[in-house]
C-alpha cells in the first residue's frame, strides 16, 4: 500500500513538472548561438573546444503524425508516442554556423551486416534555402513548392556502399565468388572496405514531402558526428555547415530559422516515422538583424484557445483528425493535426487556414489512397492545388483557431 | 497505368520445380553486391509457407475502398534465409602437417528458414490424397503496383513503353515502407547499399527482343512472355481469348501482369484400399480459388474441354499453344518498338531506354538551383 501511494505521489509530481516543462520550453523556441574563433566545419565533433561555453536550451521534439505510413510494426510501435526533450547549443563564426544536439535514447540502433528490418538512430538538420519573410517559412515537413529547404542528415550505420560502387563494379562482388583465399582475399576484403563509408552522411534539397532530392555535386559545405555515451544512454550529435556554399546562403542572417528530426532505430524510425521540432530561431549573439524572425517564433499565439477549438472542430474535424480521440471519417483524409501544435508555427497555420494553396502538403504518394487526393494538379502548369477550401477569412476567428490548434500536440515524456 | 503492358504467363502444369530459372535469375542479376539473399525469381511448393516464409500473411497490397494496406517487413534470418559458405578459406589455408589433419569443413551460420525450405512438403496423407504443385514467382509488375504506391519519395516508377516496375536508386533512401506494401513480398532491401532492389524484368534483354532470363532458360517451357495487347500473341490468346491464365491473388488488388495456367492434371484420390476414386480432384478446388479466384472454375473447364477436343479431332489452337512446340515461338517480344520508342526520345538505340533508371545509376549531379 506504501509504495502504491509512494507512486501515486511521483505520478502527482511528475504530472505538476510536466506541466511547467513544456510550456516554457516550446514558448522559447530559441536558441543563443555564441560566437567562436575556428568551426571545424568538415570534421566537427562534439569535444571540440567551441562547444565550450555553448549554453543548451531544451527543445522539444513531437512526434511525426501528419501522414501514417504502411508499415504494421512501426505503426502499432509509435502509437501513443510520446514527444522527447533534447538539449540544443549552437555555436557560429563568420563562415558557418554549428549546432550540438543530445537526447536520450535507451537502445543504441546501428544499421550494420547482413539485416533487412534493423533501423539506425539518426539525426537530422533543417534550414530554408533562402527567406525573406519570417511569416513564410518553409513548412516544417521538408518544405514546400517555391520555399525550399536544405536538410543534413546522418545516420548510426556500420558500412554501406554505393550502388554502384562509384564505378568500380569489380570490388563488389560477393568475396565468396572471388576464386582468391588467404592474403589475396585480405587484399581484396580491404580494398572493398575501402570503397564503402562509414557514415551514412547526406544532404538534401526539398520543396515538400516526396521531393527531396540527394546533393552528390559536392556543393554542400557540412559535417555530421553523432556518438552514443553507453554509460548516460545518451546520444550526442554535431553538425556544422558553411553560412554559404553551393546549396544556401545564410550568411547575411542576424538570426536563422532551423528545425531538427531524431530518428529511433529500436523503434523502426526512418523516412515519415520520427520525432521532429518546430522552426526554431538561432539568434547570432552580436550580429545585427533578425529580430523580426526571433520575434516571429517565439510569439504565443493570442487568440481564445476555447473560441477556436468551437470553431475548428466544427468546420474542420470532419477532414483532419484533431486527437487520439477526436478522429476523422477516414485517417487519409486530410492531414492528420494531432501535434500540428507541436511542430507548426503560428504563422504556417494562420496563413493555411486563410489560404490553403499557399502551402499543399505533398502527403502521401499519390497512388496510396487514391479516393482521398489533398490536392489537384494543374495539367498544363503542374501547380498544385488543395482541395481544402479557405475556411476562415477574419483575423479574430483565425488567431483563435490557432490558439487551439497549438493546443494539440502530444505530451512530453518524462 | 502505363501504355502498354508485358505480361508473363507461366503454366503451372509444366512446371517440373527443377529451379532453373532460379539459377538463371540469381547469376544474372543477384549473386553479388548485397543481393546475395534474395531471389528475384523463386519457385515454391503449394502449398506450403513459401519465400519469404508465410509471405500470404504479411499484408500489404489494396482494400476494397482502394487504400493501401499495412505490411510487415520479413526478418531476413526468420523469414527469408541468410545464404550460408563454407569454410573455403580455412580448408586452403590448413597446415594439414602441423594440426591434426580432419577437415574443417563447415557452415559459417545455422539456417532456420531459406527459399524452398518447405520443398514437396504439400499436403495431405500419402498416399490417398496428398498433394502439391510448384508456384514460381517474379515480380508481377503490377499495374497498380502496391511498392510503388507505398514509397513516400516516389522512388518506384512504372515505365509507359511497357509497364516494366523499376526502382530509381538514386531517390531509394532504404525507407522500406514498398516491402510492407508489396502483399507478393518481391522487393528487397539491400543492406549494402541500403536501398530496396527488385526483378527488372531483365529490361535490358527485353529491349533487346529477348525474353527474359528465367523464361529463357525454362526446361519445361513454362513461361510465354509478351504484350497483353498484341492480339496475335500467346500471352493475350491465354488471358483474354481462351481466359485460362488468372492472376495470382488478384484479391491483394495490386491487378499484377504474371498470369497462371492452374494445375488441372493432378491423379484422383485413393481409398483406403488404395484404388483410384473416379472423378476426385487431388488439388482441392478450394486452395486454387484462394490462388487464382473465382474465374479458375471456368478457365480448367475451358482446358478440360479443348484437351478433349484435341483427342477427338486433333485440333485445338489452345492446346498448340500450350505444348508450346517451339521454344521461340513462347516469346513475342519486339526490339525494334523499343528502338522506335528510343528514337522518339532522341536516345541512343542501343542504350538502356530509361532515361531514369540510367541516370539513377550514375549521376553524380542532380540539383536544384541555389538561391532560386
């Protein structure tokens, strides 16, 4: 009985700190970036000297519920997802900006040998292309048409390969159908193993879920580590990127806009199942400008939360799924707005609710659900429209449908 | 949909289960660079759990409302089978002289499971009513393919000259989600590269005017290859005209482009003193209506009959075409429309005609223009 009301007592507790967690947390949204002589951009690491003095603030990442894929065992896996708190510093100098990331993962998952369903822990880096207007950022998920993105990503895998062994055909071939034994098949297994990397590094250009695109030109300028700390179960990840290289130019930003993704290998985690933040401001301490992007994303929305959960429930629960228990007519409907709250800014909704072809989310492949098309595509321009209407047009109705839809987002684990 | 569509028909009653279009399949395209575990094209004992195992159970494909379906991705230990050697590299290295001289020749790994496992298993008592038949499998290059519609990159394309299914690996990032899609479980991932990979219905022989691998090397002249459009040929004579070759569990409603002849010439049944049971069918009916659906009925009596027919009159054109007198004559295939379609394009004739798989493969340049 002792201990059930011991439980009760830190469930209580638990429950009190949760509440006060999040919500100062996500109203930051912002991180200090402090400025440092020499940024190892191509071989950072997480003990170089820079990150020093580097001051985390803790970021909440929600849990990717737009869309929900086909695979069975991820999908009854991620359920009832809960979102995660990672510990982000950034550090820049005049030529690139880094960032350091740790969270916590009980199970180190690294892709490695010979496995078909084994998922690695990853991390990953998204920044627009180029912005002009705070309110009209890139949507969250890989951008949107017109406002690209630029997403660095790296994942825990042992070697992997090319497909085509960057042209040298020979040295894949399988050592067991090699005629060579002994030093010969050591000379041979070393220099296949010299063709294979390491780290599963990339980046990418995206105008939108579906579009991404992988950069193999060399024009962009980064670096990715991650390092699991077995002892604290942690894992640690740095990514550095030039202000300005062939992909972006950053460099005349006072501030940047910048989200991250976490993936959970143990959890089948990869492409559509992960954990994600919203547009988070990095102020350049002692660079002038920006202020109008800092403003913008740490800004709590003003509007009666209860007025607009009236409104959005009833104009709009009939296409998107609202909660787990606020659930639409058909889950391929619509995008689904369970933790929109979590990884939106207020101005992507304002400006959805208002013009929804301002942003069409790509979602899912268009032969998947082929009775639900989010939107229609323009024969002779291939512009995309959606085929949800512009629902509300006054501002007093949409700062209140934002103020509810903020609201949904899951709860943050402990 | 693309324009037109090869089709494969594969006559179950030929098939001798010898696996040599296995073999053709696997030293063409799959010994090497991370394929080593899959088979593109394998053939089964029904009934029995298959390749991978159990691969009926594992989902994917369409409802009736036209949604794609969850899937399970299989284990590759479990499900699939992990190729094993052996110890080649020990043997030639033994000091014979130096060590006690027993050969230490063995398996590196303990499998539990691989393609064919279950090989004449079947089912039933021995030898009154048991039962099997051999099911080969390829990729049904489906016209609403379930791989294709589960890729959140749209990395799987249906090409329009002749519905051949492809993976562009160069957008594969090894997200998995086509092999929970795919209810045939015919694409793989490939863990060396982390991609998934799938039979290409050896679209370079194709193009060229010759079938494919596993139909060409076919003993038992079993596989017809040809366009489901090209009246004149084998493959719509079966499907269409005389509707004796089915699609594989067309209730998975991915609409997949390999057709069936069913398994009519089984024995009958035995009685328990061991005399034939006149007019008992071995292959219960059931199991080839779970296969083939509905249509088997009437596609075996349509076979019934003209075999018939071919004994009372010796003429019977499906019965021509299914003892398929000339190996050749199995294949309908037209190098010169692929060069007409190349020439379209302003291609080089002779190259692989798919701008996108080719550029896939060795692009090393594919961007967007910065600071757009």
């Amino acid at each position: 009985m002792k201990t059930i009301i011991k439980s009760l007592i830190i469930a209580g507790l638990a429950t009190a700190t949760y509440a006060k967690t999040p919500a100062s947390a996500t109203a930051e949204n912002l991180i200090n970036a402090q400025r440092v002589s020499n940024i190892n951009v191509a071989n950072i690491s997480p003990s170089d000297n820079i990150w020093k003095n580097a001051k985390s603030v803790s970021v909440i990442f929600y849990p990717q519920t737009t869309i929900k894929l086909n695979d069975a065992k991820a999908n009854a896996t991620n359920k009832d997802n809960k979102a995660i708190t990672a510990q982000v510093s950034a550090v820049y100098n005049n030529s690139a900006v880094a960032f350091k990331i740790s969270w916590s993962d009980p199970t180190q998952s690294v892709q490695s040998g010979n496995v078909s369903d084994v998922y690695p822990d990853g991390f990953a880096m998204q920044m627009p292309v180029s912005f002009s207007d705070p309110k009209k950022l890139p949507y969250i998920g890989m951008g949107s048409e017109g406002r690209l993105v630029l997403v660095h990503l790296t994942k825990a895998t042992s070697v992997h390969y090319e497909p085509n062994g960057n042209g040298d055909v020979e040295h894949q071939i399988s050592p067991h159908n090699k005629n060579a034994f002994g030093a010969d098949l050591k000379n041979y297994n070393d220099k296949v193993n010299k063709l294979g990397k390491n780290a599963y590094t990339r980046s990418f250009i995206s105008e939108g879920f579906r579009s991404m695109t992988e950069l193999k030109d060399g024009s962009d300028k980064f670096g990715m580590k991650m390092t699991y700390d077995a002892k604290s179960k942690r894992w640690t990840g740095v990514v550095a990127k030039q202000l300005r290289d062939g992909a972006a130019d950053l460099s005349k930003y006072g501030a940047l806009p910048v989200s991250f993704a976490i993936w959970d290998g143990d959890k089948y985690n990869r492409g559509g199942v992960k954990s994600l933040s919203t547009w988070l401001a990095v102020k350049l301490q002692g660079k002038a400008g920006g202020d109008a992007l800092v403003k913008e994303l740490t800004a709590k929305p003003q509007g009666d939360v209860k007025a607009g959960q009236a409104q959005v429930e009833a104009m709009c629960a009939s296409c998107h799924t609202l909660s787990p228990t606020k659930q639409a007519a058909s889950p391929f409907m619509a995008p689904n707005l369970n933790n929109i709250g979590g990884y939106s800014t207020n101005a992507y909704l304002a400006e959805s609710i208002k013009d929804p072809n301002a942003v069409v989310v790509a979602g899912y492949n268009r032969n998947a659900h082929k009775g639900f098309a989010w939107y229609n595509v323009d024969a002779k321009t291939g512009k995309r429209t959606s085929t949800m209407p512009a629902m509300m047009s006054d501002d007093k109705s949409i700062n209140d449908a934002v103020a509810y839809l903020k609201t949904l987002k899951a709860e943050v684990a402990k | 949909m693309s324009k037109r569509q090869l089709a494969m028909v594969m006559d179950l009653n030929k098939c001798i289960g010898c696996q040599t279009c296995t073999v053709a399949c696997k030293t063409q395209w799959t010994n090497r660079n991370g394929r080593e575990y899959m088979y593109w094209n394998n053939v089964e004992t029904y009934p029995g759990d298959g390749y991978p195992k159990k691969w009926m159970e594992l989902g994917g494909g369409f409802d009736a409302a036209g949604d794609l379906k969850e899937g399970v991705i299989p284990n590759i230990e479990a499900d699939y089978g992990v190729p094993w050697d052996f110890s080649y590299d020990e043997i030639a290295t033994f000091n014979f002289r130096e060590n006690n001289p027993t050969a230490a020749f063995h398996a590196d790994s303990t499998p539990t499971w691989g393609p064919n496992w279950d090989e004449d298993e079947g089912a039933g008592n021995f030898p009154s009513d048991n039962y099997f038949f051999y099911l080969p499998r390829i990729c049904n290059h489906c016209t609403n393919p379930g791989c294709l519609s589960a890729c959140p990159r749209d990395a799987i394309f249906k090409r329009d000259e002749d519905g051949v299914v492809l993976v562009d690996l160069d957008r594969c990032q090894g997200y998995r989600y086509c092999i929970a899609g795919c209810p045939y479980k015919k694409i793989y991932f490939n863990s060396k590269i982390s991609k998934s990979e799938k039979c290409i219905l050896c679209f370079p022989r194709i193009e060229q005017g010759l079938p494919p691998a596993c139909a060409q090397q076919c003993v038992g002249r079993i596989r017809f290859v040809g366009f489901l459009d090209d009246e004149e040929g084998q493959v719509h004579k079966l499907v269409h005209k005389y509707k004796v070759a089915l699609p594989l569990r067309s209730d998975y409603g991915t609409q997949p482009n390999v057709y069936y002849i069913p398994p009519t010439e089984a024995p009958a049944k035995f009685d328990a003193e061991g005399k034939i049971i006149e007019g008992s069918q071995r292959v219960p009916m059931k199991e080839l209506e779970t296969l083939f659906g509905k249509d088997v009925h009437a596609a075996i009596k349509t076979i019934k009959a003209e075999k018939d027919k071919r004994a009372k009159t010796g003429e019977s054109e499906l019965m021509d075409l299914l003892i398929a007198y000339h190996h050749e004559d199995m294949f309908r295939l037209d190098a010169n429309y692929y060069q007409d379609v190349a020439k379209a394009k302003g291609a080089n004739p002779l190259a692989p005609i798919d701008s996108r798989y080719a550029k896939g493969k060795f692009t090393k340049e594919i961007h967007f223009k910065a600071h757009a």
